[in-house]
C-alpha cells in the first residue's frame, strides 16, 4: 500500500531504529517509547490489523511472534507486553498490524 507509513519504514523510504529484518518482517524502536523497552515488529505485506489475519496469513502472524521471542531472549528482555491494538477507539494509529513490544517496567492492569 503506497501511501501506508508502515510500509514505507519496512521499504526503507522512512528512517527508523532497525532492530530486525528478514523477508517477512521489520521490527524496529517505537518513537515514543512507553517503557524502557519498546519495539514494534510488521509484517512487510500490508495487512491492516488483527482483524485479517486469516488462514492465508496466519503463519506470517506466527513468524512475527518467533521474531518477538528471538529479540527480547537477545535483549535480555525476560517480562514483556505484546500489545496489538485494532481500529481507531482501540488505539490503532497506522491500519498496518503491528506488535508492540514493552518491557523494563511493571505493566498494571487494567490497561489504559
């Protein structure tokens, strides 16, 4: 999708913090970090949020969560969040399905 921000970082038209690449997925350093630890991580294929993952791209979905476990392992990161939020009320700022990734802090719950 030509004018998705999301996909512009992972085509590498838009500078970021690249903490991983391979054929599937990106995941770089959240600009507005919310805990000591915060990275995203996309898949390079536009899909807009968790609501399309389906059986024709959920092993995609799974890759990205192997990714997920191989950097915070790397970063020392033992306690995380992974947070996907999906459609405007819910937080989702770019329709491009993303995980952040938090860690370094307590986490309290309820969320937001």
């Amino acid at each position: 999708m030509s004018d998705c921000l999301f996909c512009k970082i992972a085509a590498g038209e838009i500078p970021s913090d690249t903490l991983y690449e391979d054929e599937l997925c990106y995941a770089f350093s959240d600009i507005a970090p919310q805990a000591p630890s915060h990275f995203l991580v996309i898949p390079k294929s536009h899909i807009a949020s968790v609501s399309q993952i389906d059986r024709n791209n959920s092993a995609l979905v799974a890759h990205i969560f192997e990714v997920i476990a191989k950097l915070t392992a790397e970063k020392g990161i033992g306690s995380y969040r992974v947070v996907s939020n999906i459609g405007e009320q819910a937080g989702q700022s770019v329709p491009h399905l993303h995980f952040h990734v938090l860690g370094g802090r307590d986490m309290t719950w309820p969320p937001g």
